[in-house]
C-alpha cells in the first residue's frame, strides 16, 4: 500500500484523510478550562484521536513565530502555510530540545539514528519510513515489553480518522505524522531502570515496566512550563535558562511578552489565561519619575553597584537577586520572579504554595506585592530590591524542602544600601543571600524589622 509514496504525495494522502467540516463547533474542557475555537483545530483534534492522543488543550489560541497556534498537552496544534493544520516540532532546538525534566533524564537525539533514518525524497519514502519506525520502535526491548510499534500503530485508530468509513490503510501514514520518525534507539532513565523512553521528532514515547503501559511525555505542558514559569520543573528551569522561551510570558508588557526581540511575529497577551479571565491590556510604559538623591559626603560615598553578581541557588533566587540590583544600580524597571501566595496555617507554622510569576518593578511603586504585605507610602528602591530578595529566600527554601526561616512573620527589612554594598562580594557566590537570611532573621542590628498584621485570607 505504501509503496512507491513520495514525500510530497505522503503529504497529500495524509491530508486527505482529514476531511475538514465547515463551521465546526467550539469545544470547551472544563478540566483545563480552554477552549477550542478555530474551526480546522477543532476537526484536527476530533480526528487524531482527540484527548486520549493529543491531551487537553492549555492555552488560547494565539501567533507564534507568524504561525497561529494552540498548546495542548501532548502537541501544539498549527496552521501551516497551505491552510492546513499540523503539529509542531516540539522537540526542536529553539523548543524543548531537553534531556532533564521532571527527574526523568530522556534521550537525545542520536546522530547515527538520524543518519540511518530514509531520505523524505525517496519514491519509497512511506515504506521505508514504516519499516524504519518498526525497526527503531521496537515492542521488545532488553526483555522488556515495551511496545513502541504497537503504541506508534495504534495512536490514531480507524474509528478517529474515518468515523464514516474510509481507506484504513493510511492509519500507518497518519500516525507517522503524529509521531514522526524515531531519533534515539530505546534508552533506560538511569535513575529509575523501570522507565524506558523513545524519542521521535514530535513526541517522547515513555514504557513503565511496572505498570507495562507505554504513552506519550506531556512535552506540551513542559514547553508551557519553560514559557511561562508555572510548574516548572527545577531541573528543566536549568537547562532552559538561555533559551529565548524562558520565562517570556507577562501579561503587564505588550504582547505579553518580556523580550519581544527574541521571538518575532510572537504575541503572547493571555495566550495562557483560563477561560473567563480578563486581563487588562497594558498602558504604555510611562516616563520614570526624576528623583533627587539624597545629599552625602564624597567621603562616605557607595561604591559602584554591579548590574548582576555572580550567586548560586535556584533560578527564581538567581533572576530576583539580580533584578534587586538592577534596581539598585540604576533604579531602572527589572523583571523578576516572584511568588505569589502564602498560606500560614492557625498554628503559626507556614505552609507556602508557590506560584511563580513574571513581575516587572518600577522605584516608584508605592505598594508592597504580594498583597498581604502592607506598605508605607515612602517606598524607595533600596526597600523594594529587599522585598525581591526577602521573596528569593522563600522560594530558596521551598524549592530546597527547607523549612522557612523567621520569615513567617511576614518582616519587611529596611534596607541601607551602603550596607548591602559592603557586603557583596563578588568573588565569594551567595554573600546577598547568607546576608539578608541574617537580617530578617535579627542576626544584624542595621535593619528594623516591621510585622504587618496578618491578613487570615493570605
């Protein structure tokens, strides 16, 4: 049947079997709260297999890199140049290229698999890109059931693709468009020898010997992750950390996007808010307010503040440290990292829930974030960089399992800039942190620590 299949042609034959329906209704999950309202996504998702092959779906539809499309769990649906539907390469370099994720430690690509996979020119490109997944996917692996092929064969079943009858014959070439064709040879975790996984060029396949059921990764999700900071997996946060994705998504800059040069034709704006959540759009970004610095002698004049110093510890502690001295170098605006949400039990003991966010800080704010912080009106931007570092130390210690310091209390530190200056040293990592853990904790007598009244809501 698939003999003698060009490339283009496999394509054509492929799409044909996806007969879009005009007007298709939107469909709304309540287990996401998303919905699916363009028409060709809508029949797209209906016939490949709908939640069971592509899962629910997690943001808005919206442009990405000139192309619109919509994240779902398992894929990012597209429209492709011809008007048409497709699934992108997720695990492209630029993407989710990763390895570490989660705790899980997937294989990358592997050249020589690569190299040994048919040319998309060869005339018998469909029969060899069958046989080829057949030999690198096997259903036996090392003892092991792990039944790669069948799973690849059987995600996209008749009854999805041609719910009215149809030419069954090209499941083979649909689910190759689902999967692609495999770049690793089967690869244990080395942390856990009862997973195995198999990665293709738009899916991880991942077999659990003690259970025997092999699925899909929820690479969708992740991708989100990377873009948007929640749920984001400590490991992944790492290797993603020069990625032009990282940490892009902010509904407060226009086109809710913080570095809008590194992804053109890329508007983000609530592409990843809920059904129902309004957010307002963002006012133009105003002119900063001059302010005079208060008269000191030229003897006791602050040293030069660095823009970033070299610290360790968890990304959300890295990026809010140096967001406090950016602002202290230059009292510029700064994106940062920050949590959101305490919950403090009757018992007084905390039981932070971590949400993190994109946040950008101007000097003259005049309200401490989050919203159970009371504030005086006087903020200056040496108080609001500790407020970022005070909320760095919290996310340290819950990404570390920690318990929270004297830091229940909700104490807002008073900082003096020229003591923080004096204490940073930036041939010694960490000095700000081990620092500002000591004043909130009343190990230094330079800080006045202020209790606000607790806020039982928060």
């Amino acid at each position: 049947m698939l003999r003698g299949i060009s490339l283009a042609l496999l394509i054509l034959v492929a799409a044909l079997a996806l007969v879009i329906t005009p007007a298709a209704a939107a469909r709304t999950f309540p287990e996401t709260n998303f919905t699916v309202s363009n028409d060709k996504f809508v029949d797209y998702f209906d016939h490949r297999g709908g939640v069971r092959v592509l899962g629910y779906p997690i943001s808005r539809e919206f442009t990405f890199l000139g192309t619109r499309v919509q994240f779902f769990q398992r894929a990012v649906l597209q429209v492709t140049p011809d008007g048409g539907v497709g699934l992108l390469n997720i695990l492209d370099e630029g993407l989710l290229p990763y390895t570490h994720i989660n705790g899980s430690t997937f294989p990358g690509p592997d050249p020589g698999v690569i190299a040994a996979a048919p040319s998309p020119g060869d005339p018998d490109y469909g029969t060899k890109a069958i046989a080829f997944v057949r030999e690198y996917a096997p259903d036996s692996w090392q003892g092991m059931k792990t039944n790669f092929f069948s799973a690849f064969s059987s995600t996209v079943r008749a009854e999805d693709a041609f719910p009215n009858g149809g030419d069954t014959g090209l499941l083979p070439l649909i689910n190759l468009e689902i999967w692609g064709l495999p770049t690793s040879k089967p690869t244990q975790d080395p942390s856990n020898g009862n997973f195995v996984y198999l990665r293709f060029q738009r899916g991880i396949m991942q077999y659990d010997n003690s259970s025997g059921l092999t699925q899909g990764v929820l690479i969708g999700d992740y991708l989100k992750s990377v873009i948007t900071g929640r749920n984001l997996p400590g490991d992944l946060a790492q290797d993603a950390r020069g990625s032009k994705l990282y940490l892009q998504y902010n509904n407060g800059m226009a086109g809710g996007l913080n570095r809008p040069g590194d992804l053109p034709g890329t508007d983000m704006f609530a592409a990843f808010e809920q059904d129902g959540v309004v957010v307002p759009t963002p006012a133009p970004a105003a002119a900063m307010p001059t302010v005079a610095p208060a008269p000191t002698q030229a003897a006791s004049a602050a040293p030069t503040m660095p823009a970033t110093i070299a610290v360790t510890g968890s990304p959300w502690f890295v990026d809010q440290v140096n967001a406090a001295l950016k602002l202290l170098a230059d009292g510029a605006s700064a994106q940062y990292s920050i949590v959101r949400q305490y919950v403090y039990r009757i018992d007084e003991s905390s039981s932070p829930s971590y949400d993190v966010a994109n946040r950008a800080l101007n000097i003259d704010e005049a309200t401490a974030f989050p919203a159970n912080w009371r504030s005086n009106q006087d903020a200056q931007r040496e108080r609001l960089a500790g407020l970022i570092v005070h909320n760095a130390i919290h996310i340290e210690q819950g990404v570390n399992g920690q318990p929270t310091t004297g830091l229940d209390a909700e104490v807002e530190p008073r900082l003096n800039q020229r003591d923080v200056l004096q204490k940073i040293d930036t041939t010694k990592n960490g000095d700000l942190y081990h620092y500002l853990d000591d004043v909130v904790q009343g190990r230094e007598g330079s800080f006045t620590d202020w209790n606000p009244p607790r806020d039982p809501s928060q």
